[in-house]
C-alpha cells in the first residue's frame, strides 16, 4: 500500500502546518488552507487572542486572502480543508463565499455548524450547499487539540494557585 497521501491527506497537512502555528502562539490549534486548480490559495490560523479580535478565526483569515488571490468574494471551485469543524460565523462565510467544497479532520460537538450542532454548509433553505468530507486526519488534529486544552488547564490551574498564593510578579 505504501505510504501515499491522498490528495486529500496531503492539503490537509498543509492546514495541520497552519494549526500548529497557532498552537505555537497559545492559540486553539486550527488551521485552514483553501484550494483552487490544484494551488494553496489561501492560507490560515487562529489569532482570536493574538489579535483581540472575535473574527479571526482559520477559515475566515483564508477566506479573506483566498478571495484577494481570485479578485472576487466568490470562491466557486475553491475547497476547504480545515483541521475542525467550522463554528456558525465560519460556516456562513463559507457558504456565503461560494466554496464548492470542504474537508475537516474532526468533529465539534459542542460548536460545530457543518454536522454536530447544525449543518449550516448544507441546508436547503439557503442559496448554496456545500459539498462536505469529514474525517481526514481526524485522529492527528484531533490529539493535538486534546494536548492543547489539557496544557491549557495546567496553565490556568498555576495561574490561579500563583494568584491565590500572593505572587503578584505573576499579574501583567
């Protein structure tokens, strides 16, 4: 069988490549790349912190550069390959671009808008659906989010006995 990457496996470790920076910022490790005629067109992370900004999320950062790249706001043709399930803000501009596909490596239960909590990249109602693969590197995107959250909580855990113990020199 040998060790081939789909096309699929290997655009979705382009968008690996992009969690793990901003896992590298503290950021939650998702990233995003889209693609047109077989090129990376767009590119992104999560800067939400980094940046103070609610709309930074992955999807929406590749999104914007994606679309500066075709000189249009409509990303027909384009796939998404996206290391976790986009949130409702992601899913509507996903929709609202236009993007012909979208492949995630896991599943949010808890926010995810493409199948967990709703499928809003595949609703009717709306004027276009979106083509949807799940489960491509789930397991590899899905750990790394596991490890982030569990160091996440480490921190907060000593932040908090640091602040209870009296070391200001730990406030900012």
């Amino acid at each position: 069988m040998g060790n081939r990457l789909t096309e699929e496996e290997r655009y979705m470790r382009e968008a690996v490549k992009q969690a793990k920076k901003a896992y590298a910022l503290g950021e939650v490790p998702i990233g995003c790349v889209i693609v047109y005629e077989g090129k990376i067109i767009g590119r992104g992370y999560n800067r939400r912190n980094t940046d103070k900004n609610t709309l930074a999320h992955a999807e929406i950062t590749a999104i914007r550069k994606a679309s500066k790249v075709i000189g249009d706001w409509r990303l027909e043709g384009c796939t998404m390959y996206v290391t976790l399930e986009p949130c409702q803000m992601c899913a509507g501009a996903i929709v609202q671009a236009r993007i012909s596909k979208v492949v995630m490596a896991c599943m949010n239960p808890k926010a995810g808008c493409a199948g967990s909590v709703l499928n809003i990249l595949d609703m009717p109602a709306f004027n276009h659906q979106v083509e949807i693969v799940r489960g491509i590197l789930e397991e590899e995107c899905s750990q790394m989010l596991k490890v982030f959250f569990k160091e996440l909580r480490v921190r907060n855990k000593a932040e908090k006995d640091r602040l209870r113990s009296g070391d200001t020199a730990a406030i900012k």
